[in-house]
C-alpha cells in the first residue's frame, strides 16, 4: 500500500479487527515491520494497542521515506517505554506528536524545535526526567502543551512566553522549581486553561488573563497552585469563586459573572492584602469574619447583589486604605469607630506594600515586575477623576440602602482622598468637623436625607475637586471661600439643587429674610420639637415619682394607711346608697 496516507489501528487495533482475512490481537507488532514501504503515510494512530515497544527501535523502523510527510503520530495508552529518541527532529511536518499513558522514560530531546509545525505535544502520564527543554519555545504554532504527571524538573523556561497560539498548558504533577514570572506568561494572549499544581518547589508569583473572552467557572485544581498574585478580571467567567490558592496575596476577578455568596475560602487568607470582586452577580451577606482579614490594604465589593449590614468588624481592617461597597443592597446604619481604620489617616498610612511583595530568588527585582505588570489593576474612576490605587484612599459606600447617621468619627480618616455616601437614606447633621479631612478631593453626599447646615469648616478643604450635596433636606447659609469658589465652575448650582432650604452663593437663592425665615423655621421646629420632647419627658417623670411617693407613705405609716382604706370604705359606702 505504497499510496496510503491514513492507517487507524487505534483502541486494541479496532476491536480485532479482520485484517486480510484473519483476526490478530497483537496486530502492530506483527504489521510494525511491514510499514517501511508506506512512503505517503501522514497519519498514523495506534492508541491504545496494548504495544510494548522501545521508543527508540520503533522510530528507526518507521519508513525514513515518510519521516518529512508524516503530520500526525498517535500513540498514546500503550506500554512505548525508553527515550523518544533524538531523530524526532527529523519528523518536520509533524503537528500532532501524542505519546501520553506510556512507560517513557529519559529527557525530552532538544532536536524537537525542528518540528516547527507541532500544535500539539502530548507527553504526559510518563516518566520522563529532565528539564523542560528551552527550545520548546520555537514551536510557536502549538496551542496544546501536556507534559503533566512525569518527573520533569528544574526551571520553567521562560520562552514558553512566545508561544502566543497555546491555549492549553499543563505543566501539573512533576517536581519544577523556581518562579512563574511575567515572562512565562505575557505573551500567551489566547491561553485558556492553566494548571501547574503539585509542584513542590514551584511558585507561580503571578498570573495574568485578564481582558480577555474567558467562559465557564473556574478549574477545581486551582487551590493546588502556589499562585500570590491572580488577575482574572473582565472576562465572562461564572458559577460560584471557588477553590483558589490559599496563599494568595492578590485576587481582582472583578467584571465577570461570577455568581454564589462571598467566597468562604478566604476565611483563611491571612497574607491577603489585595481583593476585588467587583462587578459580578455575587449576593447574601458580608461575612463578619472579614476582619480577619487583617492585612487587607483595598477591598472593593462594588456593583454585586450582597445584602443585610455591613459588619461592624470591617473597623478592624487597620491596613485598608481603599473600601467601595457601594451598588449593593447593604441596609442598616455604617458601623462607628471608623477611626480604627489607622491607615485612613494620616498618622497611619503608609504606602501600599503591593509593590513589596517578591518570593524566590529574584527578591527585590521580581517585586518591582509585579508592580509593574498590576498597574493597570491597581487603577478605577471615581466621580469626575482617575484614582490610583497606590497613589490614593478612598471610602465608598454609595447607591445602597444605609440609614442613620454619618458617624462623626468619620472626620478622623483624614488622609481619604475621595469620599462617597451617595444614594443610600441618611438621615441627620453632616459631621461639623468635616473640614479636618484636608486630603479629600472628592466628597459626595448626594441623594439622602441630610438635614443640617453645612458646616463652615468644608472650606477648609483646600484640595477639594469635586462635591455634591444635591438632593437633600440641607438648609441655612452656603458655606463660601477657599477652594469651594472653583468647583464646578460651568455650573456650580449642581452641587446644591434638590435643597430647598439652602441659599447664597453659587445659587440664586439670596439669603434675604425670607431664606432666613425658613432657617428660622427650620431652627424653631426643632426646637419646639425638643420643647415638647421635654415636657412630655417631665410630665411622665413626675407622675412615676409622685406614684411612688404615694406607695411609699401607705406602706411604712400605718396610721396614714389605715385613714386611707377607711376613706375607701366610705365612698364605696356612699355609692351603694346612691344606687338604692
């Protein structure tokens, strides 16, 4: 069959397959010497034959005439043991190379870079040793590389990166060493699955495929990489966020569809310092062991479904310096002593140690890459401005159902850059020092139900940028001056509308007398309300004590005692004789 191209004699050699009139159960073997003439033989499949063959004699039986034809090589699920031996290289048309499930053993030859044309290599499930060969990183057709359950070892090459067609790796199951580096990764634009768990002495410092058209949940084996930093944003990945790494310092799967409560197996990430899970279908209750979490620096919750209150040992956060939990269903009032958050003030801040954080040998250099490569990460919009995350803090909890008051120790994180209580229900006075927050440039307590005046100490927010106090019950006199004369200079009057109650400058509200009038009205309600308050409080404290005072005479003067329960007598003496 000098013109054959294409011989099947997968999976026990089809069932025994008749060939030429009789059944053989070992037809390979017997067929293996007789392949020399098949010149024009592109693919060949023999999985799962059940052949015991050495490598090595098996490839220099193959017909040398077909050695630059042959596109595809099937063996896997047999017992090929030895080497692979090193005129692989010689099979240059060569695209499927599958020898999994054998009894392979040695090193993976370099010779293989020859096989330009390879999209998928398939070693695994051998016992292969070695490195994995650098020059794997000339094959820049593959999109499938397996080289799983062996004993490889030694270092990840780092030209794995140029190989931007892989969509699958697995590297899992052997004993690599050493560091997963931007460098591995940055240039595989189209991988979708990634697995280099169960290796002992590998760390993965960081993983990267975001912003990409990812689907499905995430892989069960994730929780068995020795990941730190994971970036997994703005793809369409659902179902529940689940078995990761535990050691992990950096977590942003934010602008996905994942769904489920708030991941429980964080409960134990005490190096956590960076998470985001913004942006998903996330939903139930904030966990009240989120102050566990000490060493968490930013948590962004925003744009999902959680709902109930927000834990009051969010205060114990000590590092955070950036919260958005805003666009949620959070209800209740904001915990007070939100001055425990130390890293919110001045005094207490510090840099952001995202940029510290390096394993392996690389030390300090590998810690700069990865601030580097998280750039982009570490970076959101706020209201009308760019915010850093390492170059600023910030505290959101807009656009949810929150009622009660604005703490008052809220002034105390004087290092926020940008605050936002928008959209929820509070109620009561804006904090009176307000002014001390000298680092805000953004300030948002629109849409509530604020009843107060402003306090003349906001124009003492010399950086401010941006406000808005719209949509309130605000009254009184519009503080002015400073820094608050340039604010929305287009349409300043934005930043108050919806306050029937305010006048002055940037408004066309003078305050005359008649805005004085309604401060004035604004001024006596209350105080009438507090006069009323105080006499209804009087009037029932006096008839308690007076009850009292009444009791205790009866009981410990017998003499007044019985003068009473006479009189008693008497009038129900007169009432029966009135009713005769």
């Amino acid at each position: 069959m000098a013109s054959l191209q294409f011989l099947d004699l997968s999976y026990k050699c089809n069932n025994d397959l008749v060939l030429t009139g009789n059944v053989t159960r070992n037809c390979t073997i017997q067929m293996i010497g007789n392949l020399k003439n098949l010149c024009s033989l592109e693919i060949l499949d023999l999985t799962w034959c059940q052949t015991s063959e050495d490598m090595t004699v098996f490839m220099e039986r193959f017909p040398q005439c077909a050695w630059e034809k042959l596109q595809e090589l099937h063996l896997g699920y047999n017992n090929f043991n030895g080497p692979l031996p090193n005129l692989i290289g010689n099979f240059i048309s060569l695209s499927r190379l599958e020898l999994n499930s054998n009894s392979l053993t040695g090193r993976i030859p370099p010779e293989l870079r020859n096989c330009a044309r390879l999209t998928i290599i398939d070693i695994s499930g051998n016992n292969v040793v070695g490195p994995l060969p650098p020059e794997v990183g000339y094959l820049t057709s593959l999109s499938s590389l397996r080289v799983n359950n062996n004993n490889l070892s030694g270092s990840v090459p780092t030209g794995i990166g140029a190989l931007t067609k892989l969509t699958y790796l697995d590297i899992s199951n052997n004993n690599f060493s050493g560091t997963i580096m931007e460098e591995h990764l940055e240039g595989l634009i189209n991988l979708k699955a990634l697995d280099i768990s169960s290796n002992n002495n590998l760390k993965a410092l960081s993983i990267d495929i975001s912003d990409n058209k990812l689907t499905g949940s995430l892989p069960e084996h994730l929780d068995g990489m020795a990941v730190r930093l994971l970036n997994l944003s703005s793809n369409q990945l659902t179902g529940p966020i689940t078995s990761l790494p535990r050691n992990i310092e950096i977590l942003d799967v934010s602008s996905n569809l994942f769904s489920g409560t708030f991941p429980t197996f964080l409960k134990n990430s005490d190096e956590l310092v960076f998470l985001d899970l913004a942006r998903n279908k996330l939903s139930g209750g904030l966990p009240t062991w989120i102050g566990d979490l000490t060493q968490l620096q930013i948590l962004s919750l925003s744009h999902n479904t959680f709902s109930g209150s927000i834990p009051p040992e969010i205060t114990y956060l000590y590092c955070l310096q950036y919260l958005d939990l805003s666009g949620n269903n959070l209800s209740g009032i904001i915990p007070q002593n939100l001055s425990n958050l130390t890293s919110m003030t001045l005094n207490g801040y510090q840099l952001l140690r995202y940029n510290t954080i390096a394993t392996g040998a690389g030390g300090q250099g590998e810690a700069i890459t990865v601030a580097s490569q998280f750039e982009d990460v570490l970076s959101i919009i706020t209201k009308g401005q760019q915010l850093k995350y390492g170059k600023g803090l910030a505290y959101f909890v807009a656009g949810n159902s929150l009622t009660g008051e604005i703490p008052r120790d809220i002034s105390f994180l004087d290092a926020l850059i940008s605050l936002n209580l928008s959209s929820n229900h509070l109620s009561g006075a804006i904090p009176y020092n307000i002014g001390g927050m000298m680092s805000l440039e953004s300030l948002d307590f629109s849409m509530n139900k604020l009843s107060s005046e402003i306090p003349s100490s906001l124009s003492n927010l010399t950086s401010l940028s941006y406000l808005n106090m719209s949509y309130n019950d605000l009254y009184g006199r519009i503080p002015s001056g400073n820094q608050l004369v340039t604010l929305n200079t287009d349409n300043p009057a934005l930043m108050y509308i919806g306050n029937s109650g305010l006048c002055g400058p940037p408004l066309q509200t003078n305050c005359s007398s008649e805005n004085e009038t309604i401060t004035h009205a604004y001024q006596t309600n209350n105080s009438k309300t507090n006069d009323l308050l105080s006499f209804y409080f009087g009037l029932g404290l006096g008839h308690v004590v007076g009850l009292w005072i009444v009791f205790c005479s009866l009981l410990f003067k017998k003499t007044w005692r019985t003068s009473y329960f006479r009189h008693i007598d008497k009038f129900y003496d007169r009432i029966d004789v009135y009713k005769l």
